[in-house]
C-alpha cells in the first residue's frame, strides 16, 4: 500500500492550480465552441487522473458474515415427499415452551439424527429430528412461549417388547436417568399396553410420553 504524504498532496493540488490557470489563458485565445470543448475535455482528464492514481484498491470484504445452513449433510432423505414415511408428506412441526426437554428427549435416549439447529435470538429456537424418516421440527417461540399440547406420533412395529427394551437402556445410559423423578416425568415416560383397541383391530402398544403432552405411538397389530 502505498502512503502519500500531506506535502505531497500540496505538491498536486499546486500543480492542478497551475494547470487551470493554463487552461484558462488557452481558452481565452480560442474563437470556436469546438476547440473549447476540446481543450477542456483534455485538461479534465488529465486533472481526474491524477486523484484516481492516489486511491487505493479496496477489494470487497466478507469477514464475518456467517451463513447458516437450514439443514445439515444427510438430512436429504428426511422430510423428503418422495421418500419419507408417507408420500407427498415433508414433516411436522410443533411448538414448546421449553426446547431443552425435546433435545433431551431426542438426542439423549432415542438418538434421532438431528438435521436443523439453529438460534435466532430474541426471536425462536429451532431443532429438528430425523426419526424413522420422519423430519419432526421443534419450535419455541421466544416471545411467547407455548406449550406443545396433545399431540401423537404413531409407527407400526413388529415387537413393541424388544423397542421397550431398547428405550429402556438408552434411557438408563442417559443423562436423562440422574435427574430428579419430577424432572424425568416431563421429559420421557413408557408405558407398554399389551392388548388394546386400535380402530377395529387390536395391538399391543407401547406408548414413549415426551414433553408437554407430545407422545410417540409403536402399535404391534395381532
């Protein structure tokens, strides 16, 4: 980068001055607009020139803007409408009040990929889950918080026995099982229910209760 000192802009300014009045005994001696015009242009040039010269090259910046992707690597087959659990289907989205107890719930003991998390602050908390090639998007409204509500997700399953077993253990190797009762119960509860009605055919069903009234369904069909 090259400095250019205060005497050396003195030094141009003078000469600009110089040039002007140069320009100006040239013009007095002319008859014709043309050659005016002419002059003129040529002395604009010449005087633009050298102000130019002394900027400096500012090549664009992009330091510290960050972009953020909305779904990470691998999430394509989630919440694909080709390819997801129902046709034509993307995913669901529900909203909480409290999103620390969803990311327990789902990362924690039923190891769902997570393919969105993302902050916006003072605005929302998004998280959203890959499970079973279903997209699941918790929300919560950092304004105004709301509570889920009553809302199941049921799959269809071959031995709803072995998947209780299998919740169970990764529920007991999680950060989950150290908490205090109150505090389990708002984040996961299983209840297996050997013989129930589902339309007009009967299943045992496990029921996965997660938080604020959101619950996951396994009905194994008789």
């Amino acid at each position: 980068m090259v400095k250019i000192s205060a005497g050396g802009r003195v030094d141009a300014c003078n000469k600009q001055n110089r040039m002007l009045i140069g320009l100006i005994r040239e013009i007095s001696t002319l008859k014709t607009i043309p050659q005016v015009l002419l002059i003129v242009t040529g002395m604009m040039v010449g005087l633009i020139s050298p102000v130019l010269a002394d900027e400096p090259a500012h090549p664009q910046r992009h330091e510290g803007i960050k972009q953020e992707p909305a779904l990470v690597d691998g999430s394509e087959s989630c919440g694909s409408p080709t390819v997801g659990v129902i046709p034509g289907v993307e995913g669901v989205q529900l909203e909480t009040s409290d999103s620390k107890l969803f990311e327990a719930f789902f990362e924690s003991v039923l190891h769902a990929e997570t393919v969105l998390h993302k902050d916006h602050p003072q605005k929302d908390i998004l998280r959203g889950y890959c499970y079973r090639g279903l997209l699941i998007v918790v929300r919560q409204d950092l304004q105004q918080p709301r509570p889920t509500g009553w809302i199941q997700i049921n799959f269809t399953e071959q031995d709803v026995g072995r998947l209780q077993e299998e919740l169970q253990r990764s529920y007991d190797d999680s950060p989950v099982s150290k908490l205090e009762e109150s505090e389990r119960n708002r984040i996961i509860r299983l209840k297996l229910k050997p013989d129930v009605k589902r339309g007009n055919r009967k299943a045992a069903r496990l029921e996965v209760l997660g938080p604020e009234g959101f619950m996951l369904g396994f009905d194994q069909f008789k």
